[in-house]
C-alpha cells in the first residue's frame, strides 16, 4: 500500500467510490463517516469490490474531540479527501443554520487537526453551486461567483474561501474540485447512490419512478429558456468523478500542483436538460414515465454546464463516460437495490 488517504463522508455515494478507485490505485484510505446519510453495510460492499476493508470511524467532525483523537489515533495521514457535508439543496434553503453549522464546523475541525498534526494535502469536495446562475456559459474556473441561490451552495463558497486563507497562511495545498452533477453508479452494482427520503437529485427520481417506488415523476418548471423549457445540467458518471479524486490526490503528494489552492471544473462540458435525461432512461430502461409538470423549484439555477479544459490539460484528467452508460449504470443499481429489499 502507498500513502495513507483519509476520506471523510468516505461511505457515502461519492465518498465510496473514491474509497474504491483509491485503493484500485494501491492507497490505503482510513474512513471516518457519522451515517448520517449513509449505511454502514457500504464497507461491506467495498471489500466485496476491492479484497480490501478499510479502517472505518463512526464520528461526527464537527465533535472537535473527537476529531483531535481520530488524528492522535491514525498517524502518518498524507492527505484527506473531505466529502463530509450535508448536500441538499432543498434542505439548505428551509434549515440554512444546519447547513451552515455542519458543513463549515467540520471543515474548519478538521483543517485544524491536520495542521497540528502536520497533514499538509487536502481535496476539498466543492461544487458548481459555487457559481450561482452564471451570465455566461460554459462555467470557467475564473467565472466570478453569483449570490448562492442556496445555504449549500453559500457553504461551498465559503469553504473555498476558508481554504483559500487557510492555504496562504499555512504549510497546506489544496485541490478544489467543483462538480456538476454526479450520477451513475460502479459496474458491479454493488454501491451506487442511496438518498434517505424523497430524492433530492433528478437521477434518483427518475429511476425510483421507472421501478415503481414513486408513482410519477415532477419536472420542476418547463418555461425556462433552454433547448425544451426545462433545466439544464452537467452530468458525470461517479466512477469518472472518483478517478479524478485520485489524480487530485496523486498531483497534490507529487508536489506537482502549481499553486497553494488549484481549483478544477469536473463535468463533461456538455449540458443535458431534464427532458433529455427521461427520454435517455426510457430508451435504456424500455420504460415509460409518468411525469407531472410542476412549478420551478427555488435555489434552481437554469443552466449550467462546465468548460473543463482545465481539468483536462493541467490535472490530466477527462471524463470517459456518456449520459447512456450514466444512466444504465444507475438503472442496474436501482434494480439491484429492488431486488434485495425483496429477499
């Protein structure tokens, strides 16, 4: 095993299949997750997948204590790859405090730990809501920030900010990835994306209707002014999202990175909007979806797509998956997951 990696929120959706991809890579990461929105069977899933079960600590970062302990405890840390955050938007616009509490506590929590303890590599999971509804399109990684729309979005910004200071000031390097929209799920279908409740993001939505588990599908709004009156967005496969964790993560311990804090667009530069992506699962899937047209939905920006020459010149990385094998991904998962609820 090479550098050990520790990844926060590391049993979450894109958190294991980081975990994956970083032991695939000959790593060893160390997992510390509060199952807060997700399930302790997923390290299971991940040595069924790699032969390898990583350490795991069930604690809450934004517990200082404990924190400070897990970095006493795990010594020779080289990196953390930090997903912990809490990610609806939704969620974010109705209990901002929430947000802002968790999602800003634990990163400065764990900042501090890492700078008493001499871990001096950080890839920070950030995101495209970083950008507001933008005036022009494809995203760059120089388009200024808008007024989040949202308190998720709000603590991304101000995460990247922290981080921004926090690496000038201090022995640190930072990679910043700001995602568009991760969907898909690995090929064995073993992990892959499990929201609690009613489904947040569109691609849940979509394949809890094709089997069965939501009667119909809303479309938040058709009158925008986009390629069918519904929203646009960037999908990636979150198998191409995880190797480019682990390329952030190999530039940063190579001390190849160019600057204290870099920060990458990860998408496919290409747009989809929500029409696109049912008419796509129903050719995949063979099944037609009930859809209802609902009213727009607030903190949604319109369009947002990615420019990721950056990412593909300077971090070596590119996107190798297309929206069919995204979503054929997804739709295995999601019957996979039907067909173990059965037994």
């Amino acid at each position: 095993m090479k550098h050990k990696i520790l990844v926060t929120g590391g049993l979450g959706y894109i958190g294991s299949h980081t975990v994956v991809k970083l032991i695939e890579a000959g790593y060893n990461p160390v997992i510390i997750d509060n199952l807060s929105n997700s399930e302790m069977f997923i390290l299971e899933r991940i040595a069924a997948i790699t032969g390898h079960k990583p350490p795991f600590y069930q604690l809450d970062l934004c517990d200082y204590k404990a924190v400070a302990h897990f970095f006493d405890v795990e010594k020779n840390i080289q990196a953390v790859i930090h997903f912990a955050a809490f990610k609806s938007v939704s969620e974010s616009v109705s209990d901002p405090l929430k947000y802002y509490n968790n999602n800003l506590l634990s990163l400065t929590n764990v900042l501090q730990c890492m700078e008493y303890s001499g871990v001096g590599n950080m890839v920070f999971s950030s995101s495209a809501t970083v950008y507001g509804q933008p005036d022009k399109l494809p995203i760059t990684e120089n388009t200024p920030f808008k007024k989040a729309l949202s308190a998720y979005g709000d603590t991304k910004q101000m995460g990247e900010a922290i981080l921004e200071k926090v690496s000038a000031a201090k022995e640190m390097n930072v990679i910043a990835l700001r995602y568009f929209n991760p969907v898909g799920a690995h090929p064995t279908s073993l992990i892959g994306e499990m929201p609690r409740g009613i489904p947040g993001n569109l691609m849940p939505f979509v394949t809890q209707t094709g089997i069965g588990k939501r009667e119909r599908l809303t479309v938040f709004g058709n009158d925008y002014n986009t390629v069918d009156g519904t929203c646009v967005r960037d999908y990636i496969h979150v198998m191409d999202l995880a190797a480019a964790h682990v390329t952030a993560c190999e530039r940063l311990l190579s001390g190849l990175n160019a600057e204290r804090l870099e920060v990458f667009n990860l998408g496919t530069g290409k747009g989809s909007s929500v029409m696109e992506i049912v008419t796509m699962f129903e050719k995949v899937s063979g099944i037609k979806l009930s859809i209802q047209i609902g009213g727009r939905r607030p903190g949604d920006a319109e369009s947002v797509y990615a420019d990721v020459t950056a990412a593909n010149n300077i971090l070596k990385w590119k996107a190798a998956l297309n929206l069919e094998e995204m979503i054929a991904s997804s739709w295995e998962w999601e019957k996979q997951l039907s067909k173990e609820l059965l037994h």
